[in-house]
C-alpha cells in the first residue's frame, strides 16, 4: 500500500509539472503574438524581429540566448547567437551600459535622480496650491513608483527590452518607439538645460560682474555661468560606467539632504523664524503649478531602464525603487514645509533666492545647489548619449568607438548650452516639463505598455486594470490642466516682455 501511495503521488506529481509546463508554453505563446514589431523603415531594423522566441520550448531557448541580444541597426548585418563573437553586436550592446552596480550603488543613482530640482520648487509649489497640495506630491510619488515597477515588468518579457524606447516599440510597433523616444528625450534634455538655467542664476546672484563685449556680442554674466558651468560637467557626461556615476551620486544625495539641513538652521537659528504657519489651506487657481511640480519631482522613468540594466541583480529594482521613493518623498515634503513656514505665500520659485544674503548659511546653501547638478547632470544625459552611440559602427572597445562618444556626448551639452541660453522662464518650464512630459513619460505610458503587453496574454487581474484605468485617467486630467497653465503663463510673460 505504501509502495502504490508513493507511485500515485509520482504520478500526480508528473501530470502537475505536465500541465504547468503546457500552462507556461501558452502564457509565453500569447506574449510571442503580442510582443512583435512590424519592420519600421524610418527607424531602421531595431527590434524588427519577435522579441519572443518563435521556438515551442522556451527553455530551451533561454539556455541557448543566455545574454540579450542587442537588436539590428539599420545598414548593420544581423547576428545571431553563435556568431557574435568578441567584436559582433552582442558584445557591443554589452559595453555601452557595464553590469556592475551593486545595490547600493543603484539606490544612489536612483535618489539622485529623482532628488532634483524639485529640491528647490517644492516650497514654490506648496505657496501656489496651498497646504493640501502635499496630497498630490504623495499621489504623484506613489503612482510613479508604481509605474516604475511596471516598466520592469515589461523589461522583463524578454532580455532584448533593455531600453524605454524598446518597450514603446515591443508594445505599439514603430509609432510606440518613436513617441516615447520623443517624450522621453525631450524631458531629459530639457532637464539638462534647466540645471545649466540653475547653475548660472546661482552663480551670477553669487558672484555678480558686469557685462562684457565678445565678437561684438554682449555677454552676461548669467551667460557666462552657464557656458562655465557647461564646461565643468562635460567630464562626468563622458562617463559610460554608471557604476563610476554612482559615486558622483553619493555627493549629490548627500547634496540634497544638505540643502534641506542649512534651509532649516536659517530658519531656527538665524532669525527668519517660522511665522507663515497658519497658510493657505488649499488655492485652486494655484493647483495646476502645484500639479506639475509634483509631477515632475518624481519623474525619473527615462534612467530607470538604464540604472536596471547596470545592477547586478535586477531582482533587486523593486526594492531599489520603494527605497528611493521613500527618501526623495521625505527629502520633498520636509523642504516643502520649511520653506512655506519660514516666507509664505512670498516664495520664489528657488526657495534660495528668498534666503538672507548676507547670512554666510545663505551662500553655503547656493554652493550646495552649484555642487547638486554635478551629480545629476550626466545621468540624464546618458539615455540619450547611449541611444545615438548605437549609430556608431566601430566596437565600443576601439579609440574610434570612445572618440565618437566623447564627440556625440560634447555636441549634446553644446546645444543644450545654446537653449538654456534662450530660455527665460524658469518656473513656468518647469511647471510644463512635469505637466506634459513627466506625465507622458512617467504616467501615462507606462500604463498602456505594460497594458498592450499583459493584457491579452491574461497575465492583467480585473483588479489591477481598475488601478492602470485610475492612473491614466489621473495622468490625462492632471496632465491637460497644466499644460494649458503652463503654456497659457509663458505666453503671457512673453507678451508682457515684448
């Protein structure tokens, strides 16, 4: 009887594996209809084959495509798994983005990210809405750590994902790569401009001189900051490690909590007080500008492909997005509370600019803030970087590869050099940066990949489609009202300028 009991439970234990194994083999055929690219003649070949293995027995094939396969450019031959060898495709997508970070180091990377400018804004913010905005930096920071995580989950459908745009493109095809690569460039370029805005506001309101003629040309000393500025970051930006990253990261979170830390003494030890406690409940005409901060002070979607791609174990994201989460909505609510206490509805849109100028706290804290970019500045021009190198035709080992680089990577701060130079609206940028491109970037299409790609397959509960239609419909209101404010109040700076 013992016998026989045992032989039934192998038996049953047999026909169990049999029918999770035939389960897996369908869930996996499904993605495989789903999951596949149409040929895009304007972008070339990229990701122009399934993205799924055609094969019946996926195991197989994982074993036998152990790395990611970087997809073909146009006007480069494919290669397929047995012949990359050393200098093929394979090895070259390998080495634009090294697989080293540890845990740690990704947490860095990913705080310092997402602990931006909105350092500096989230007082600005709470002045305009009123003490019941600090609701929308919480909505915003936990719908942005949850469409971080899907965007891993769509990551993870299979290997040759590795970037924003290839989840854009395994979900809609050419026309889902090419609005993503837009929107998401678009925002991390920007964002690049406005720290270079930042770094020659400070730098000129700290060491001010008077203008002076080149080439006939009249020169600022808020230009010449930002040039200056421009030249000091150009060696970070040329890292392609973002392990090496990692340690300028350390400085800039350190960096943040600094700011946070000397805004605090101004107001408890040199005088300023915190007066303004009482506040504004809620001000609706203020909300939109108060939306869009809150939007954009979470939005690092654009590097977090690029910060998974470099750990060492990517099972770690989730963990390494709630922890970073966590800190950067502490570090905004604090530094949103300071400042409104300490100057009310008389905030500026840098909470610096309100400081005493003659307090030496007050000239640490504008040193902080010069520091802060360093840090920050080239982790968001690496997605980018990394997007034009791959039109590169050299193996990213030779001194040609590395001298394109460093000219492709010069050329982007150059030009980003050239806008910040034409852009006089601080604030109002910022506030439609967060209305329309954070919140395309880092709401709204989040959701409808990770919806075209699990959907059909069934891998999506009733559950969880109640929540991704609550978020999208969150990101499409939100996101209309403050582009329409945003847009409506540049406008009108510029007519009262002109």
């Amino acid at each position: 009887m013992e016998n026989n009991g045992c032989s039934t439970s192998r038996r049953m234990q047999g026909e169990m594996f049999e029918a999770d194994s035939h389960d897996t083999e369908t869930r996996n055929s499904d993605l495989e209809d789903i999951v596949h690219v149409p040929h895009d003649p304007l972008l070339g070949d990229s990701l122009n084959e399934p993205l799924l293995s055609s094969s019946s027995n996926p195991r197989v094939d994982s074993v036998k495509d152990r790395r990611p396969q970087r997809p073909t450019l146009r006007g480069q031959d494919k290669v397929s798994v047995g012949e990359a060898g050393p200098t093929g495709e394979d090895d070259k997508f390998d080495n634009l983005v090294a697989e080293r970070s540890s845990f740690l180091q990704a947490c860095l990377n990913g705080t310092n990210v997402l602990a931006g400018v909105g350092i500096l804004l989230t007082p600005y913010a709470l002045a305009q809405g009123g003490w019941l905005s600090l609701s929308f930096l919480v909505l915003f920071a936990l719908i942005c750590l949850y469409t971080g995580i899907l965007l891993r989950k769509c990551m993870d459908t299979h290997p040759s994902i590795v970037t924003y745009p290839d989840i854009g493109q395994a979900a809609f095809g050419r026309t889902g790569r090419f609005l993503v690569s837009v929107m998401l460039y678009s925002e991390l370029y920007c964002l690049t401009v406005e720290y270079l805005i930042m770094e020659g506001d400070n730098l000129a309101n700290l060491f001010p001189f008077s203008d002076f003629e080149v080439a006939g040309s009249i020169v600022t000393d808020r230009q010449f900051y930002v040039a200056f500025s421009a030249l000091c970051f150009m060696p970070t930006v040329w890292l392609r490690d973002l392990s090496l990253l990692s340690y300028i990261s350390a400085g800039g979170v350190i960096a943040s909590w600094a700011i946070v830390s000397v805004v605090g003494y101004v107001g408890a030890f040199e005088g300023v007080g915190f007066s303004h406690s009482s506040g504004t409940l809620i001000n609706f005409s203020g909300l939109p500008v108060a939306v869009g901060i809150s939007a954009f002070c979470f939005c690092g979607h654009g590097v977090f492909p690029s910060i998974y791609r470099s750990m060492k174990h990517k099972n770690q994201f989730t963990k390494v997005l709630i922890v970073c989460f966590t800190l950067v909505t502490i570090l905004y609510g604090v530094i949103a509370v300071l400042g409104y206490t300490m100057f009310g509805d008389d905030l500026e849109s840098q909470v610096t600019l309100n400081l005493p100028r003659s307090l030496v706290s007050s000239r640490v804290a504008i040193w902080i803030i010069l520091v802060n970019p360093f840090a920050k500045f080239a982790l968001s021009m690496a997605p980018l970087s990394i997007a034009l190198e791959e039109f590169l035709p050299w193996n990213p080992k030779s001194k040609e590869f590395l001298l394109g680089s460093i000219c492709i990577r010069s050329l982007l701060v150059f030009s980003s050099v050239v806008v910040a130079l034409a852009i006089p609206f601080f604030a109002l940028l910022m506030v439609f940066i967060g209305s329309f491109l954070s919140i395309m970037v880092a709401v709204i299409l989040p959701c409808l990949c990770y919806f075209k790609l699990y959907g059909r397959a069934g891998g999506i509960s009733s559950a969880e489609v109640s929540v991704l239609v609550t978020v999208l419909l969150i990101g499409f209101v939100t996101g209309i009202v403050g582009t329409y404010s945003s847009i409506s109040g540049i406008m009108g700076n510029i007519t009262d300028q002109s």
